[in-house]
C-alpha cells in the first residue's frame, strides 16, 4: 500500500490510500487543510498526518479506510513535521509556532513470549 497527496498546496485536501501492485485507490478522504506531513505507526495500521492552512492540526487516522481517530488541535501555527519514536509509541510534532511536542499515542506490541519448546526440554530419540 501506499499513501499519498498530491502536493498541490491548499487547493487539494485529500489524503488517498493506494495499492501499490495494483495501482487501485484504496481510499480517500479530504482533510480540508494543506497536508505538510505524513508519519506511519509501526505498531498498528495507523497513519498521522500534519496539516498547515487552515486547520493547524495533527490527525490520527485509521488504515486502510481512513477513518478519523484523533484530532491534536493545540497548535498556533501549522504542523510541519512529524516522527515516530524507534519502538512505536510515541509521535512527535514540530510546529512553525517554534513548539515540538510529544504524544503518547500508539500502543506498544509486547515482546513475544519464548516458545514452550526449547533446548532444554527437548529429547531425541
């Protein structure tokens, strides 16, 4: 899959999810504000976007439908960056408001438990 928009500055919201081997449109949705960036969960299938004009918002979205899960609205000016800590949980956001904030916002999949069979338990015969 992949996630795209189309770079046109305010006039072109939307926010589109294809299908990269077939190159059909999975969904879409308009996010009536400028997109300046996109960060992807690497523990669920969500994706963040931040936006610019008008909104000046962070946005949680649900993949593959793009159902929207969380708004972060407590920006002055737009969001210009997003990043996603190494183990998942955390989103960061840095703002032309020259503020850079931290969310806790995607869970962390807990380590796989060892397997019930090991060296130590196993006999050949």
């Amino acid at each position: 899959m992949c996630i795209r928009d189309r770079g046109s500055g305010t006039r072109d919201t939307g926010l589109r999810l294809w299908n990269t081997i077939n190159g059909a449109l999975i969904s879409e949705v308009k996010t009536n504000s400028q997109i300046c960036s996109i960060a992807f969960s690497h523990t669920v299938n969500e994706i963040a976007t931040a936006h610019g004009y008008s909104q000046n918002d962070v946005v949680i979205w649900k993949a593959p439908n793009l159902q929207k899960m969380a708004v972060f609205d407590c920006f002055e000016a737009r969001v210009l960056y997003l990043a996603v800590s190494p183990n998942g949980q955390y989103l960061a956001s840095g703002a032309a408001d020259q503020t850079i904030k931290l969310w806790d916002v995607f869970p962390v999949k807990e380590p796989i438990a060892p397997s019930i069979l090991s060296a130590s338990n196993l006999v050949l015969r």
